[in-house]
C-alpha cells in the first residue's frame, strides 16, 4: 500500500466490532445452552479463526456477516476434532481456548501460524497445570503446538504476573469446569470483557479490586450480544484527526469500558480536541461516539496501570507523539515485546526511518516530537496495529510511504484502507 500525504480528513465512520467481546461471544455461545445471536461480530481473520476452531468441534456456527448466530450445546458438548485446531494468527483464540480445551473429554492438538508459534504460551501453561491440566508444548519451548489432554481440573487462586486479559480468561473458563472455585489477581486491572460476558451467559462470577473469583458452573445460557466499534480501531482514526491539519472525524458507536479507555485518557493528557459522547444503549459495555479534531498535542508520560488500557492503541499513540511538542515517555509496556512483532522494535525503527526521534527503552520508548516526518518503507512485519498506526503517519509525511504487508490489516479492519481514502 502506497500513502502520501493529505490536507485534511473529514467525515463520519462506523469501525467494526469489538475484536475481544466477538471472540468470547464464539466461546460462550458455543458453551451455553441455546442459540446466542451476535450482532456486530467483526468479520476479521482473528475472529473467523475461533469461529473455525469452534466448528471443527461441533458446534454449528451461522454466519451471517453481521449477524452470527451460535447453537450452543452446553458445557459439556464440544466434540473431538478431526485435525489439528488451527488459530491462525490469533493469541486470544488459543490462549483462551486453552482453559475450555483443559476440561473436555478428549485430546486435541492446537496450532497456529509461524507468528502464533513464537508467542509465549508458558504464561497460560503455568496456571492451568496447576489446576491439574495435562498442557504441554509440542516443541517443548513454551510456544504452540500445544497437546492438550482433557482432566479434571481443581480451583486455584492465581497470582498474574502479568495482566493479562487472555491469560485471566483461560483461567476463568478452566475454572467453569473445576471442582472448587477459581480466583485470579492481577498486578493491575486487565480488560474486563470476560467478566462482564460471564456473569451476563449466568455464571457466579465476582470482582473485587484487581482479584476475580468464578465458580463452578453447571450451565451458561444462551445471550443476545451486541458488540461495540472496537476502540483499538478507532485509536487509528483518532490519532489522525488529531495529527492531520484541518481535520474533523466522528466515530460512531465506539466501547467505552474502562478497562480499556486507556487511548482516551492519553488524548486527553496530550490536550487533544475530543468531545465523548456516552450512549445509552442498556448494555454492561458503555458505548460513545467520539469526534476529534486537528490539535496542538504535548508530550506526556504514560506507564503504570494506564499500559493494560492502551496495549494495543500504543503504536497510534507513537505516531501522535512524533506531531506532539515536547518528550512522550512510554514506560511498563515490555508486554509489547510479545506481541505479534515486537512491537517496541518495530515501532522504534519504523519512525526513525521516517525521520523521527525516538528511542528504544527496555520497556517502551522516548519519542521528541516536533520534527518533521519523511515517507519510507514500511516493514509492518505482518502485524495490523503497525500496517495502521504507520498509514495515519504517512498521511502526514512528505513524499510516499510504502507499507510491506499491507494486507495483515485483515486480522482486526478488513476495510481500513477502504475507509480511510473516504476521509480526504
């Protein structure tokens, strides 16, 4: 893909749906009993690749673009695939995955894509063998394949290292099946769609500060689910109207939940011209459309608990950074590292080609900004977040910018170009 630079930005956007809550509405959908009806599912690589997994062990799964309708069969109901489970290239499919696949009565192989298979999988390993999993590596480097023999698991109390909502969620799906209840806690809050989804399919699921406790559960029941613009999405188009002279962009029906409004917070430090605007729609995940426009940003530091709700929006706020006066300091992100690049390297040596100054921390990045950004190649090692974040910096760069491997975008915004050449 080829960008050049714009004059301004303008207009009205819908963004596809919340990339987490549609991967758990396959899992709990598929687990509950009755036909759960999605509205909003994202029609991205990631999530068609849990729809798979799910119908590769008997679940019939209907797809209707928009619509996706699940016939659940039950805790109980998943059968033995055929073949290998191919994940493709998404994290939250297998690790997720892992924690029902811990409890079922059969053996099954997991795999993914050459990405998937450098990705850390001790993380969530570690905890579900202590619940008495029969999980092991294939290679025996704590990456996929994965063998996973069903057991009967026992309640633990888990002490993250990390917070991580993939790894707290394969915990609290192991611990449905479990004989005892199961807690997890966090060094800080994660994003909390599992929680919200369980307790609404029925589960006995409670959170006390940074701790999460899930009972046994003898059934989950089928929902109506209607997801939300996902707001790691709509950090592209926010950070553009913001960087992009004359610029007015309004992004519509975007989640707001707090675990995750990370990217909102930041804007707001950084002085942006942003009006959110809360709907009120009765659903436990808040909704707002959101309007930005062209502003003076200033650097900032961001760290601590603010990193778990802004992960995935960091390579966007990189690229607002480089157009910001002043130092922006991104520390505690080291969980960029594993990311489906790494992502802090990536980033770093994507904007110095660019021209910016930036440098590479152990655990983020110190960007000055105020200089000028030039057009480059773009190696987006085949991760969508940097295929995005790099297309809002070329629209604001002198000469082209040639992206490598445009075409990962289909992993979470199957139509962002589309999209994107409709502002200017």
């Amino acid at each position: 893909m080829i960008i050049k630079r714009v004059k301004n930005l303008s207009g009205e956007i819908n963004i596809p749906g919340d990339k987490s809550i549609s991967h758990r509405s396959v899992m709990l959908g598929s687990l509950a009993k009755g036909d759960t009806i999605v509205h909003g599912f994202l029609q991205g690589a990631d999530c068609l690749s849990s729809i798979s997994c799910f119908r590769a062990m008997g679940i019939d799964i209907e797809n209707e673009n928009d619509k996706v309708i699940i016939h659940g069969r039950g805790l109980h109901g998943l059968k033995k695939p055929d073949s290998v489970l191919d994940v493709g290239n998404s994290g939250t499919t297998i690790r997720l995955m892992s924690g029902i696949l811990a409890a079922q009565g059969f053996d099954v192989e997991v795999d993914g894509d050459a990405s998937i298979r450098k990705r850390p999988m001790g993380r969530i390993m570690t905890p579900l063998s202590l619940m008495g999993a029969d999980i092991k590596s294939k290679n025996d480097n704590g990456c996929a394949p994965l063998l996973i023999s069903g057991r009967n698991l026992k309640g633990i109390h888990y002490d993250s290292p990390v917070a991580s909502a993939q790894v707290k969620s394969g915990v609290l799906f192991a611990g449905l099946y479990a004989e005892d209840e199961t807690s997890v806690t966090e060094p800080y809050v994660s994003r909390n769609h599992t929680e919200l989804m369980l307790k609404d399919f029925g589960a006995d699921i409670i959170t006390s500060g940074k701790t999460v406790t899930v009972k046994p559960a003898e059934e989950l029941y089928a929902r109506r689910i209607d997801v939300p613009g996902d707001i790691s999405s709509a950090a592209y188009f926010i950070a553009a109207g913001l960087i992009t002279e004359g610029s007015e962009i309004k992004i519509k029906n975007v989640g707001i939940n707090p675990t995750r409004d990370g990217m909102i917070e930041v804007c707001r430090m950084m002085g942006a011209d942003m009006d959110v605007d809360e709907i009120d729609n009765g659903s436990a995940e808040p909704v707002a459309d959101i309007t930005v426009r062209t502003s003076s940003l200033k650097g900032c530091v961001i760290g601590g608990e603010l990193i778990p709700r802004l992960i995935d929006e960091i390579p966007a706020i990189a690229i607002m950074a480089c157009f910001a006066d002043g130092q922006t300091v991104i520390k505690d992100a080291a969980e960029l590292k594993v990311k489906e690049t790494n992502r802090i390297d990536t980033i770093v040596n994507n904007l110095k080609a660019m021209g910016a100054d930036i440098e590479a921390t152990e655990d983020g990045m110190i960007i000055n900004g105020g200089r000028a950004l030039h057009g480059a190649v773009i190696d987006s090692k085949l991760d969508h977040r940097i295929a995005m974040s790099f297309a809002i910096a070329g629209l604001n760069a002198d000469g082209e910018t040639e992206i490598v491997g445009s075409e990962c975008v289909d992993i979470s915004f199957p139509d962002f170009f589309e999209k994107l050449r409709k502002m200017w």
